[in-house]
C-alpha cells in the first residue's frame, strides 16, 4: 500500500467511554507521537498528526483506572478522522452499548464516510453494534467471546486470530494486538523505519509482525495464483535451502522470467524481497527466543557466512543481529 506522505495532516480520533480501559488510549497516542516524532526529524514535510479524544459529550470520562479523561470536542463537532480507535472495556460492554447509541451511529457514518475503525478488545461490540462486522471477521477479548457469539451472529468471529481485518475496519483482541496494529498504521503513514523505530522502543520482545498474525478479508481471493502459493509455502518450510531462485523456479518447472512475473503479480514484491523478509523474521524469532550462535543462525536460513547474513539484517533493521538480540532481552521501554 503507498504511503500517505503527500498528506500535509492525518485525522485521529479515540473515543472516550465511562470504564474503558485508559491504556487502550493512551498506548496508541504515544505510539502514533513516536512515529510522527521520528518521521519528522527525518523529513519535515512528513504529515502531522491531528489527534482528538470524542466523546458524546464534553463531561469527564472516568476510566477504569479512576484517571480522567478529558474530551477535546463531542461526536457532534468531531472533524471527519482517518482513523477512530475505539478502546476496550473492562466490564460487560453491552450496558454501555445501550447508553450510547450516538457513539454507535456515529461510527457508522464515518466509515461510511471514509474512516477506518480499529477497535480494541470489547470495544469491537461498538463496530459490531453498528451492522458494519455482519457478514465479516472480527475478534474481540477471550473472556467475551461465547457473549459476543450471542449478541453477534451475523459477525464472523475468529477468535484463533488476535487481529482481523476487513477493508477499513481492524479489531484487536489484545491491548498488544492493537499495539501491532498501531505500528501497522505508522508505517502505511511514515513508512518502515518509522514503524521499526517505534516497534523497538514500545515492543522490546518484538512479536510476529502484523501480516503473519491477522486474519484478512479476502486475502485467498487478492493471490489466487496457487503454483505461487505452493513456492512461498517451500520458501518458508525451506529457510535452511541454498537453492537459487533460478533453481527453485526450475524445481517447479517455470522460467525464470515467469516465476519474477508470476510472484510480483501476486504478492506485490518480488521473489528475492520475499524470500530476504521471511529469513530476516525468522533469525529475529531465533535471537530473541533461542542461545544459537549468530554463525548457527545463519545456518538455519540459508547462509554459510556470517558477515551476509549481519549486512541483509543490518540493512532491513539499521542494527547488527548481535545488537539486536541486546535489545530484545533488554526492556527498553518500562
């Protein structure tokens, strides 16, 4: 997806609700401030953030952490946002739900109107309240899955999955999930580095990234191209193979020039930038989780010497896998 960087301001609300969780606000916040911070440093016509906390009135919200929260303006006056996070709840949210039925419009019109929704945890009852997850995947939190079956059956929940997507609407089931998903956003607006920057610093243990563990709408029907499909599947049980591309498009019987055709078409980067990726995250996994020597590490995916694998790595992250492993096994963010 191109980034948004032509755009002088981008549009972010967070909705307040009486017993929401005040984390499930204030994480995302500090997130998008770091990516904005960072980005801007490096190039000052990256887009501003306008952010604004709505609420179906100006009153004090209280959280379940007894901090108040104040609202910068009600639904009423609220701009037209790119992106409305609807936090999670502590407690049942279907009282709540029946309190603000403005919020619920609301959320409505705006997606109608363009806005992408990302809601966290239970606050994904407010989406589905609204009519727009009928008919499309959704998770919520673990603890409310049976309720929601109930309340929702139209919604097609996948409660295996900690984060869904649907064309413009995110559901987290997790306040990390919706962390990943915020670092998601960051870099479609201010790009990878910005988003690895922030993932460092909010996300010290590094979880998968966002596209391994999201279940996405239509995903199988956007790459219909099986044969492509069966190589990304060898690709990734094969990490250890020191088979060329050459070769591997000779294993499945296809010429070199309609296997770089073939997988650029289907997954939008080429087969080397695919291939290159998948190892990275691997060897990532393996410093953060395993004792194996960065040399055996190399061995695992493919690469005899240990001085190739730390410039792929060190080009992708801007650290060396021996820094990056410090990192992960370090809190850097308390």
């Amino acid at each position: 997806m191109p980034l948004k960087i032509a755009r002088k301001t981008v549009n972010v609300a967070l909705v307040l609700y009486d017993h929401m969780l005040a984390t499930s606000v204030s994480l995302p916040i500090e997130m998008l401030r770091a990516g904005e911070a960072f980005a801007r440093r490096e190039n000052r016509r990256s887009p501003k953030l306008n952010i604004e906390m709505v609420s179906e009135s100006l009153a004090p919200v209280r959280t379940r952490a007894l901090i108040k929260l104040y609202p910068d303006v009600d639904i009423e006056h609220a701009q037209s946002p790119d992106y409305i996070f609807i936090p999670s709840l502590w407690r049942n949210p279907r009282p709540l739900i029946k309190k603000h039925p403005k919020v619920v419009n609301w959320l409505n019109d705006m997606w109608q109107q363009g806005s992408t929704l990302i809601g966290g945890g239970t606050g994904v009852c407010f989406i589905a309240e609204s009519g727009l997850l009928d008919h499309h995947p959704a998770t919520t939190h673990w603890h409310y899955v049976e309720q929601f079956k109930r309340n929702y059956p139209k919604v097609e929940l996948k409660p295996d999955f900690f984060i869904t997507q649907s064309e413009r609407i995110y559901c987290a089931a997790s306040l990390n999930a919706l962390a990943d998903i915020t670092v998601h956003v960051i870099h479609q607006t201010y790009g990878e580095r910005a988003a690895q920057h922030v993932e460092r610093n909010f996300s010290h243990e590094i979880r998968k990234p966002y596209e391994e563990q999201r279940y996405l709408e239509g995903a199988v029907d956007r790459h219909p191209d099986e044969l492509i499909t069966q190589i990304q599947f060898w690709m990734r049980t094969n990490l250890s193979s020191t088979l060329s591309l050459s070769e591997i498009a000779l294993q499945f019987e296809i010429s070199d020039r309609t296997f770089s055709r073939r997988f650029k078409n289907a997954t939008g980067v080429s087969a080397s930038h695919y291939w290159q990726k998948v190892r990275v995250e691997t060897v990532k996994d393996l410093l953060s989780s395993s004792n194996l020597s960065i040399q055996e590490i190399a061995f695992q995916v493919g690469y005899q010497d240990q001085g190739q694998l730390t410039r792929l790595f060190k080009k992708q992250l801007t650290l060396t896998p021996r820094d990056y492993r410090a990192m992960v096994r370090k809190k850097l963010f308390m």
